[in-house]
C-alpha cells in the first residue's frame, strides 16, 4: 500500500483533509505528522485510531 505525507494533519484543514480522504476505502495509507501546538487537537481524528491506513507522529516523538 502507498502512503501519502500530509504535515499538519491535526489542524482543522489538515484534519478535514485526511478524513476525507480516508472515507475513501480505496485511498492510500496517510502518515500524518502535527506538531500538537494550539492548532492541533489530536481529538479530531479519534475517528481514526482503528483504521491501518492512518499512522500519526505527533512532532517530538519521531
């Protein structure tokens, strides 16, 4: 399976675009990686912590 990079993924544009992209069952694996700042709320994507295709990296923890 192939991957796509999306930085800032925790964000609200971020966030948005790698749900929509995932709602897709066909899309690629998305490697979302957010520095977890003011910005970022990890709660965004709860949705998304059973499904494979989404890992997370939160900045600092690489």
């Amino acid at each position: 399976m192939s991957h796509i990079l999306v930085t800032g993924g925790a964000g609200f544009i971020g966030a948005n675009f790698v749900l929509a992209w995932l709602r897709d069952k066909t899309a690629d694996g998305v490697v979302n990686v957010d520095k977890l700042t003011y910005a970022g709320n990890r709660k965004t994507l709860a949705s998304l912590d059973d499904d494979s295709r989404h890992v997370f990296f939160a900045d600092g923890y690489l």
